[in-house]
C-alpha cells in the first residue's frame, strides 16, 4: 500500500511539471526532438541536500590502480550523420589533456568500501526536503503528507505491451525502500553482486565517492573521446556494426522496448562489469549497461556555444538548462544503459548524451571515476 501512495505523490509532483512546463512551450519547441526518446526526461527530481550536508575527506592514498591513461588529442565531438539528436550537433573540434579513467564502472564493492569508510548515506537514503522540492513546482502546490516524503528511488518495471515512448513515468516507478543497496526495493539485496555496477547513486553521490578516493567526475568531452576508443567518427565503442548484429557487444535492450527483452546479449536488466569485450582504450562498456554521470552541467544548446573554435579541455556550460523542465538543474549522463533500444533512444552512441536532475537516483544509472595526469600519484 505504501508503494502505492509513493507513487501517487510522484505522479501528482509530474503532472505539476508538466503543467508548468506548457508555460516554456516556445523555447521547449526548439529542443522537442532532443528528448522525445529521453530515458528519464520530465520525472520529479527530489532536491535533497546531500551535496550539502556530508563533507567527505579524501582517503589518503591516490592511485592508478584499476584506470587507463588516456593520452589527449584533439578531436571532433558530437555526431556527424543524421542519427544524432538536436543537442548533438553541431561537431565541432575538441581538445583533451591526457587523463587516467576508471576501466569499469563504479562497482557494488568499491562503493562499498567508500561508504564503510566514510559514513556516507547517498540521496535516495534521505527523505525529500520539501521545502526545496517544491521550488520545481507551480505556485500553490499542496504538500504532500510528511508521511510520504520518505527515502525512495525510480525502478524500473516493463510494461504488459507496448506503450507511447515519450513518457518515462509508464515504465518508472518511484520505490520506497529502493537505494544502492536495495536496487528493486526493500526486499532486494545485492548479496552475490559484489561485480555489478552500483545504481540509484545520484550525481552527489557520484561526486562524494570521486572526492574520497582521490578523483574526479569525467567531462562530457573526456568521456565521448575515452568511449570513442581511438576511433574517428564511429558510431559506437566498438566500431559501426549494430549492437543486434554478430557477437553480442553490450548489454543493451534487445527487443521491443519496454514490455519485451529477448536477453539475446544474455542479460535482460544489469550486467557484472566486464561482461563484453572492451573498446580501443581497453575500456568497459562504455555503451549500455549503466547510464554514467559526468560533471557537466548540461544544455541543450551547449555545442552552438563552443563550434567557434577550438575548444581546450572543456568544462560544459555554467549553468544547466532544458527548456522541457525549466527549473530543474541537470546535469550530464553518458554511455546508454541495458534500457536502450534502437526502437527507443539509441543512447549507446558514442554521441549520445542524456540529462537528469543531480539528486536523481536510477535503477540505470551508476559512474566511473577520472584523474588528471600528475606527479604525486602512485
């Protein structure tokens, strides 16, 4: 029954958004197409302080151990055929410094270890602060009861048939119970998954973990380049060949997204990490299974703002913007998740890029970690 409720709550804080969204209509026409297909663009962000409220003191020890150096070069960010999105063009020429990357997402052990050594209690641990949630919301919103604003996160749950893909809220629920260590909620546990990406880490999360050990989130840029694997102008990690030709190469949604997974990749939800060959960099799956955060803020016209000129190691706009969803600040994911389908949103394209709130918690959603180049490291 609880569920339930949760969910009521969620559904009336989306369609408040939605109503106040029709207020933007004109600038949200312009990036219309940008986000029919988003995996979760226009649900309820939940504004918990968790950036604010846990200082994380950096463990002693930097290290290598576990990442690639990638060695910078310059070279054309964003897509260059007619696949893309509207916020993916235009390319343009990018410069990267030279970065050591995590060769896995962020695993179940590794954050683990953080959270042991820290005490740290990730966002969808906390009951929504409503006084901030509500900042997202029209005037006069009612509160919901206090016994509804509890710790929850967003499962995902397929539905019976096919459905219009432009609304997120069919196949998401917001479950109360649900965090990293319980990914389907309270009675679900990742005993025996020590190897599976974590999830349901929001962006604050993502950058507490980042800070204790020493590292960073990647840019949007170093992250397209790393995914790219040395290879110019490819469609995914491992080259053009489609993820539902040959060998299986990711794990990815096979089928009719999101009521039918064939599981021809051999996994219908999560993957363990190294599950598929890596790319030219020796990297892992940097297309699908997991969503990843980076630290960009994002726009949806960022690319106009830089195709001028070279473009040196950048750090993305000053402030996040999407004009569906005004008032919510969003930040940057990258690399598609085991939800992406051809049918659907494509996100494990080398270019794809993908928005959500910095409090947001998914069932798709986990990092990787970058470091810059320095002297002082093991």
């Amino acid at each position: 029954m609880r569920s339930k409720i949760i969910i009521g709550v969620w559904l009336l804080i989306a369609f408040s958004c939605k109503q106040q969204q029709k207020e933007v209509s004109n600038e949200a026409k312009v990036a219309e197409d940008t986000a029919m297909t988003s995996c979760h663009n226009n649900l309820p962000s939940r504004f918990s302080n968790t950036d604010a409220s846990q200082q994380i003191e950096p463990r002693k020890e930097r290290s290598t151990e576990g990442m690639i150096l990638v060695k910078g070069s310059t070279f054309s960010m964003g897509a260059s055929d007619k696949r893309g999105r509207p916020d993916e063009y235009p390319q343009h020429q990018v410069k990267v410094s030279s970065f050591y990357i995590d060769q896995t997402s962020v695993t179940n052990a590794q954050f683990a270890e953080f959270v042991e050594a820290t005490g740290y209690i990730t966002t969808a641990e906390q009951a929504p602060d409503w006084e901030e949630l509500k900042k997202q919301l029209p005037p006069g919103t009612p509160k919901p009861a206090d016994s509804l604003l509890v710790p929850a996160s967003l499962v995902f749950h397929g539905t019976d048939g096919p459905v219009p893909l432009d609304n997120a809220a069919l196949w998401w629920r917001w479950t109360s119970g649900a965090n990293w260590r319980h990914p389907h909620g309270p009675d679900s546990d990742i005993e025996g998954k020590e190897n599976y990406p974590v999830v349901h880490v929001s962006w604050y999360d993502a950058n507490a973990y980042a800070q204790w050990a020493g590292k960073r989130l990647p840019t949007e840029a170093e992250f397209e380049f790393a995914a790219r694997g040395g290879m110019e102008d490819k469609l995914y990690p491992w080259g053009n060949e489609e993820p539902y030709e040959g060998e299986p190469k990711a794990n990815t949604w096979d089928g009719k997204f999101p009521y039918k997974n064939t599981g021809q990749d051999q996994f219908v939800s999560l993957a363990p990490v190294k599950s598929f060959p890596p790319n030219g960099y020796n990297l892992y799956d940097m297309a699908g299974n997991v969503w990843e955060w980076c630290a960009d803020n994002y726009r949806h016209d960022y690319y106009k703002t830089v195709a001028q000129q070279l473009a040196v190691d950048p750090q993305g706009p000053e402030r996040g913007f999407d004009p569906r969803q005004p008032t919510v600040p969003v930040k940057v994911t990258r690399g598609g998740s085991f939800m992406c389908n051809e049918m659907y949103c494509s996100g494990y394209r080398t270019t794809s890029r993908m928005m959500s709130s910095p409090d947001s918690g998914f069932e798709h959603t986990g990092f990787r970690c970058v470091m810059d180049v320095t002297s002082d490291i093991e």
